[in-house]
C-alpha cells in the first residue's frame, strides 16, 4: 500500500486534477490520496490558504470581506466547471463556509483554524467527487471521522498517539481514501491545524498509521535539488537523501517537504519518494534511513534568511551555574523560541527568527539581560541569513569545515557565525542577509561545481 500526497500546486486548476487521477490510476497500491488546498495557478495568483486566512482577520476584525469569500467560492466554481462536475458541490461548500463563519469559537485563533482548515477540506470533497465521475471507486473521509486526533494548538497542532490505531482502519477500506491535509480534530471537538505546508504531515501520519510501503509526495520539482534553483541555475539533482538530510535541509529552507514531516515516516523506517505531478516518469527523490552510496561529503546548501542574535557577553559566564537557563527564561517569557545557541566560555548567542522582536521588546530584553544577569554586553544583531551545509558523509570526511570556509573566504564574504550539530550531519554558518546568495554560491561551486552564468 501507498500513502500519496499532492500539493497545492498539483490541485489548483482542472488539468492538474487529471494529472492527479491518472497518477492514482496507474499504480493500484495507491490507496490514500491525501490532498492540499488549490495553490497558485500563476506567479500573480493566490494560493486559497491565503485567501482563506485574510478572510478569517477580516471577518474577525469586523471587516466586509464579501470580496475575499467570492474569490475562494470562484477558484472552487472554475475547478467543478473545468472537470464538469455538477455545481451541486460549490453550493454545499458555500452553506458550509456560511456556518463556520457565523458559528462560535472559543478564540481568535480556533476560529482562524477552522477558517483555514477549509481548503482542503473543500479538495478532498471535490476530488473524491471527480473520482466518481471518472468510475473509479472513492471516497471522501473527514479527519474526525477516521480519528485524526491532535494537541489543542491552534496552527501548531501535534498528533496524538492514540490516533495511530483509529486511523490504521483505513487500510482496510476498500477503493480510494481521498483525505484531506493540514488539521485534525481536538479532543474537545474543535479542528486544529498543523503549522504551514502541513498537508506533508497528514500524509506521514497516514503512512505510518497504515504502515505503507511508501509515502509518495508529489509537488512541482522533477527532485530535491543540491541548491535553490533560484539562487543557482540547474543545480545537480539528488537521488536519494538519507532522513536526517532531508529535515536538516528542511529545516534550512528547502520548501519541497516540511520539516516535520518525516518524523512518522521515520518512526517506521518508510520511506518518502519525492516527485512531480508535472513529469510523474521522472525518478524523483527517495528519503531513506540509510543511502547506499556515498556521493561524497555534502548533498544539499539550504539557506533562509531573516534572523537575528543575541550576542551576550560577560567574564566568568562558564562558570557560573544556571546562566543559560536563566538567559532562556528571561526569551521565555516575551514569548521567544529560539533556533541556534553557540556559545564560548565569556559569550554566548542566541539566534532567533526576527519577526518575535518588536522594538519594545528588544529594549526591554536587553535591559533585563543587563539587570538580572549582570552581562557586561549585550548586542542585537540584525538581518542575519544561516546557511546549512549537509551531508552524512561529513562525518566521515576530514577538512569540511576548511573547505566551507576557505570557500566563504574568497567569496569575500564574512562569517559571523558558525555551529556545527553534534550529529555532524550539517554545519550552520551565520552572514548578513546581503551576502546570502554570495555565499550559498561560493559553497555551491567548492562541493559541486562551477556556478553556471
């Protein structure tokens, strides 16, 4: 049995649906379809998710947003007419959408999710519905129904264990399961989603609780590549990444897979085989524990931008018992969670994302930095881009770091950090946002190959 997932960009217009359904044709093992809300037909459209989460402030704030739901009634209306299917289904979506916009919630951000869980709870419907028009044997499941029961975490949801059992029942259904991404439902009742891009995250759920064979994830790449290909052109293509690869690279800004998403897979060794609704003959990218050959140090260079540090200092901090809890405690409670944290025996960095600091809290945190921990410095540094370096092979290769470096180095670019995981799977080095492309292409062409013009 597999487990397949197509994304937004798979499901925004009528033709990407009958690519999906000859996908699901072709191979008979595929028996849960997982889907994501309509993405973006173009570069100038909208993807429906963010529709439906500017629908939800507005509505909230006490805001007309009879333009916004016209929108997301029109992208649902385009894809029944481009599939002939009967407008029946948009009428249902509309009396739906009605009743959870006027219906009560306990707060604001339920209610965004019950907003936002919409889009794909409207695919699956419309999906399993083209199924049937084509003769195929389908069926829609809501989440509730099949047991998807998650952690009362409006927009970071987590699964609950005991979900696993409810939910293995599905392998025994007979045709096609068509599933909706992104939420499941509280203990309490309510409907919770996982963060951005959780669709990934339903579909390993679902592989790990049928025990599949395979968890296809098909997007609108031919494979996860060695680089952004928008920061290198053509960059080499990867075969196979081993698990701990592919979320450290995730983790680093690769979008192709959530970053979370292989944490049931791996629980149950299953592999994940990334490819393209757009050229489904392509080999993709297979995600497994362990890669059979070795392809040299470095498989992938991820970078993201928009992070800063908290680079505090003081004399003796190594010896002081508690300091870093205390230094935590203090982001804690403005509510900050932080990504990286090297340190030194008199400093110590913390590195977070930037959109947690308002000015007012930066002040404040520096004052009480000062205060309580009695620092002799303290620094909030701005505009910061982390590059991820990864590759199993890492462990076994002398001089990675050298290289890496070296490499920076000529680039004429200046290395404000650098953290290397005890895993030594990846390395993290820290530059300013301006030299972030610079570098991901100096580190490109030192492990791969010339930067093509």
């Amino acid at each position: 049995m597999k487990v397949v997932k197509f994304g937004g960009s798979s499901l925004a217009a009528g033709e990407q649906i009958k690519k999906v359904f000859q996908i699901v044709c072709e191979d008979p093992t595929r028996k849960i379809v997982v889907v994501s809300a309509p993405g973006k037909r173009s570069n100038e459209d909208r993807k429906v998710t963010d529709l439906l989460i500017q629908c939800a402030e507005k509505h909230f704030g006490g805001e007309n947003c009879a333009e916004i739901i016209e929108a997301i009634f029109c992208r649902y209306e385009t894809i029944c007419i481009e599939l002939e299917l009967p407008m029946s289904i948009v009428e249902s979506i509309k009396e739906d959408f009605a009743e959870r916009l006027m219906g009560g919630y306990k707060d604001k951000f339920s209610f965004y999710d019950r907003m936002k869980a919409c889009g794909e709870d409207y695919m699956a419907q419309l999906v399993a519905c083209f199924f049937q028009a084509q003769g195929l044997q389908a069926a829609y499941i809501n989440p509730k129904e099949a047991g998807l029961i998650v952690s009362r975490e409006p927009g970071n949801a987590q699964v609950l264990p005991v979900s696993y059992e409810k939910l293995s029942n599905l392998k025994e259904k007979s045709g096609i399961t068509v599933f909706p991404g992104f939420f499941g439902y509280s203990e309490e009742g309510e409907i919770m989603t996982f963060s951005r891009s959780g669709s990934d995250v339903t579909g390993a759920i679902l592989a790990k609780a049928v025990q599949a064979d395979v968890y296809e994830n098909f997007t609108d790449v031919n494979a996860v590549y060695s680089v952004n290909p928008a920061i290198v052109l053509n960059p080499k293509e990867v075969r196979e990444l081993t698990y701990r690869e592919m979320r450290e690279l995730s983790y680093g800004g690769f979008t192709v897979l959530h970053d979370e998403a292989l944490i049931p897979a791996f629980s149950e060794r299953i592999p994940v085989h990334i490819r393209n609704t757009n050229n489904s003959s392509a080999p993709g990218t297979k995600i497994v524990s362990r890669r059979e050959e070795e392809i040299g140090p470095v498989v992938g260079i991820a970078s993201d931008h928009g992070f800063c540090s908290i680079y505090v200092s003081k004399y003796l901090m190594n010896r002081e018992i508690g300091f870093g809890r205390k230094l935590l405690t203090i982001l804690e409670e403005f509510g900050l969670s932080y990504e990286h944290s090297p340190s030194g025996i008199d400093d110590i960095s913390i590195i977070l994302r930037e959109d947690q600091l308002t000015p007012s809290a930066e002040s404040k945190i520096i004052e009480r930095i000062k205060m309580e921990l009695k620092a002799d410095e303290v620094v909030i540094q701005h505009h910061l881009s982390l590059i991820m370096v990864v590759g199993e092979g890492m462990r076994h290769n002398v001089g990675t770091m050298s290289r890496a470096s070296k490499a920076l180095a000529e680039a004429r670019v200046n290395i404000e950090m650098i953290n290397q995981g005890s895993s030594e799977v990846s390395m993290m080095f820290g530059v300013k946002e301006i030299d972030e492309k610079r570098a991901v292409e100096a580190l490109y062409r030192e492990f791969f190959a010339p930067v093509p013009v």
